[in-house]
C-alpha cells in the first residue's frame, strides 16, 4: 500500500468521524441491526418451538397407544383393544415439519407463505396435506417483519448513498478539490482512492452479520452459507459504492448526485421489482384455487356415491385381496379406496397448478437479473434456506414419504393383519434432507459474481469520466 493512499484514506477517515451526521448514521445502523436479530431470533425460535410442542403431544399420543396395547398383550383379556387396528396404526394422521431455516435468524423470507407443516395418512388426499393451519394476522403478514435481510438490501444502500453523495461534489463546491488538485494529485487517483476506502467499508455490516450470527443462532452453524451470504451483501454493496463513485465523476452539485443515487435506489428497489412482479403475473398467471377447490368436492361425492363399485374393482385388480367371508373392515377399505380415486381425479389439475406455479418462480427468477436488489433478495433467501426451493423439495420429500406410508399400512388393512407393540414402534418418522451445501454455496457464489459485474461496469465508467469532470 503506497504513502499516498493511506494520507487519502486516513483524511477520508478524519473528515468522516468528525461530522455528527455519520455518527447519526452509525447509531441508526446499528440499533437496526439490532432490532434485526432481535426480531430474527425471536422468529427462528417460534418456528423451532412450535414443531417441538406438536411433535411432542404426538409422542405422548403414541405412547399412549402403546401403554394400552402392551397391557393388553400381557393379559390378553377381553376383546382385543383398537390399537390392534391397522387403520389406527396407519391412519392417525402425523405431523411432518419443516425443520428451522439454516440461518432463519437472518430473514424469514418466504416461509410465511408455505405451510410448514404436513400431515401423513393412509388415506390423506394429495390436495389436503399440506392445508395450513397456523393462524397469523394478515396485517402483519403483509407489512412483514425487520430482519437483517431487509436491513442489508434496503437500508445499508442508503447509509451508503447518505456517505458517498459528496464524495468529491462537496470539496469541489467549496473549493477544496481546486486546493487539491494544485498538488500532485490526480483526480481520478483522488477518486479511486475514495472508492476503495469505501469500498472496505461496504463490508462492515458483512463483518457484523459474520460476527454476530454464531453468537444468536442455535448450533450448528452453517458456515459456508454463512460466509457465502457475507460475500453477496459484500459484493452487493459494492455496486452502490461504484455507482455513488460514478455519479460523482461528473461535475454535478452535491443535491443533484443525492437525487440521482436515491432515484437509483428506487428504481433498483422499489419500481423494478413492482414492474416485473406485474410482467410475471401477466405472463405466467397462476390458474384460480376455485375450480381446484369444486373439482375435490365433485370428486369427492362421486366417490362416495360409487364407494361399492371402487372397492369390487380394486378387488378384481388384486384379486388375492378379496376377502373370502365376512369383512369386518370392509369400512376401512372403502375409505382406502375412496382416497385412492380422489387423488385419482386430481392430479391432473394438481399438476396443471404445480407446473404453472413452477413457471412462474423460474421466470420471478430470470426477471430479478435486472435489478441488483431483486437479485441479492433472492440469493440471500436461498442461501439463508427461507426460499420457496427449500419448501418444494419438502413438498417432494413428504409425498415421497406419504406414499411409502399408505403402501404400508393400506397392505396391513387389506391383509388383515393385528397391529403388535412392534409395529407401534417401527411407526416410519420423516427426516428432511436438505440440499447438499456444496451446490447451494455454488449458485450463491455464481450470484455474487453476477453482482460483482454489476458494480464494475458503474465503475469503469467512473474511471473514464473522471478525466473529464470540471476541476
């Protein structure tokens, strides 16, 4: 590091703590930052609690069971209790959840729109299993909430804007630059020393996120997303930096270079991202939930009215299922057989939904290379694991998971077999794999290059102008 640069950036450093705006500024930052994590960790430990509660009432559930079925095993008294059924084995309907995002106290993100909770039954419709039942106020649902995600796209531009407006505007309308440049100093030296020293600064709310998040978030930490989120609100501050450097290459009027970085701001964080939204969903509209809704209530009925007919028909397709007496579970098969037809009848139309759904996100995704806010927004959201990727795969996994269980226990029903305290204990349990880190921290680090070209070009243009502005 040469002399020169360190006299520019120690004065840079001097003229900044000794004006009372930036200390303003520092304050503002930091208390939300705080406010952030507070709302984040309060949020992350919600989620986690309420999985806790509901997994733990089902094991006090299942426990019961058992307790009841061993003390019938042991003395075999009396009629065999309805444990011993295989529809109460298979058909109680269990909770599989979601686990906490991996860095959830960062930013909620889009969990709030997906269930994160699902139920797991024999005869559970497709079109059911995810239904929500948590209860939230749809005022607070729309306003959102702080968190360190909204603090780094939307707020840290502005502190940073607040700190480079007049980067060289002011001394050149005092005076000072003229003073400057009578020395053996060259502007665009002058200009790219600045630069830089802010540039270092754009990764201070990196470093405290970095810093902070292993002291608040619960163990483990994942560490190359962690690092990988650093580097995209790094890589993303950067391009405001240039874009701040750029503005003040110009001979332009402190005001005016305030106007045009928080008109940037706007366009990049507030009119891009409502402008697409509105190209999206004009493009690639999503098919109404009401002929979904009726569909599943007609096939409901037809299936009830033919309950008979499914179940003769499933009996000619199996034949070595067919009873050869009396079927005291002839109820249980019917209900089986009703849920296999609805889901039957749906998945056309669930397909049609998903496939539109799935469209619509690809092209959210293609769109959000256009804004630098949309983009970091989105790589953020995946990287901290509150994307709507996270909650597809779940939604794979859990059908997945749902199917190995009805074959399971639909098998034992139409075998007629007993249910045993073994079976009880050998219930399946759902586990959640997330994807492998390695891929994730791939595409993050793909976007952050991307927001990296971004900040070169605003730069470039800097060090070509800079030659050019009025001295």
């Amino acid at each position: 590091m040469s002399s020169e640069l360190r006299i520019h950036w120690a004065l840079e450093a001097r003229r900044l703590s000794r004006g009372s705006s930036a200390w303003v500024v520092v304050v503002a930052l930091a208390v939300a930052v705080a406010g952030a994590y507070a709302n984040g960790v309060r949020w992350a430990g919600e989620y986690a609690q309420t999985a806790v509660q509901q997994q733990s009432l089902e094991e006090t559930w299942k426990a019961r069971q058992m307790g009841v079925l061993e003390a019938w095993e042991r003395e075999r008294r009396g009629s065999p209790p309805h444990t011993t059924d295989p529809s109460v084995l298979g058909g109680a309907a269990t909770g599989v959840y979601l686990p906490s995002p991996p860095l959830g106290v960062l930013g909620a993100g889009d969990t709030d729109l997906y269930p994160r909770r699902a139920r797991v039954a024999m005869w559970m419709r497709r079109a059911a299993q995810f239904e929500s039942r948590d209860l939230h106020n749809p005022v607070h649902l729309l306003v959102g909430r702080l968190d360190v995600t909204f603090v780094a796209i939307y707020l840290y531009p502005l502190i940073l804007i607040a700190a480079m407006y007049g980067l060289l505007s002011i001394d050149r309308s005092y005076g000072v630059l003229t003073l400057t440049l009578s020395q053996p100093v060259r502007l665009r030296k002058l200009l790219m020393a600045r630069a830089v020293w802010y540039g270092l600064l754009a990764a201070v709310l990196p470093t405290v996120v970095l810093i902070a998040t292993p002291l608040v978030a619960e163990p483990p930490i994942a560490w190359g997303r962690l690092l990988t989120w650093g580097l995209i609100v790094w890589c993303y501050g950067l391009f405001w930096v240039a874009l701040a450097t750029a503005v003040n290459a110009r001979s332009h009027a402190p005001a005016r270079n305030a106007m045009l970085l928080v008109g940037a701001w706007l366009l990049s964080a507030i009119v891009l991202p409502s402008g697409l939204a509105l190209v999206v969903e004009r493009l690639h509209p999503v098919p109404s939930r009401v002929p979904l809704a009726l569909a599943l209530r007609q096939a409901e009925h037809d299936a009830i009215a033919r309950s008979d007919a499914l179940l003769e028909r499933h009996y000619r397709d199996h034949p070595n299922l067919a009873p050869s007496g009396e079927d005291p579970r002839r109820q249980d098969k019917i209900f089986i057989v009703r849920a296999i037809e609805v889901d039957r009848q749906l998945e056309p139309l669930l397909m049609e939904f998903e496939t539109r759904v799935a469209e619509r996100k690809a092209a959210a995704r293609r769109y959000s290379f256009l804004s630098p806010a949309l983009l970091a927004q989105a790589a953020l959201s995946e990287i901290a694991g509150t994307d709507h990727r996270r909650f597809a795969a779940f939604r794979e996994q859990v059908r997945r998971f749902q199917h190995a269980w009805a074959e399971r226990y639909r098998a034992m029903v139409f075998a007629g077999a007993v249910a045993t305290v073994a079976d009880w204990e050998a219930r399946p349990t759902f586990a959640f794999v997330d994807e492998a880190p390695a891929a994730l921290v791939g595409r993050g680090l793909t976007m952050a290059l991307y927001l990296l070209a971004m900040a070169l070009m605003p730069g470039v243009v800097a060090s070509v102008r800079s030659r050019q502005a009025l001295r």
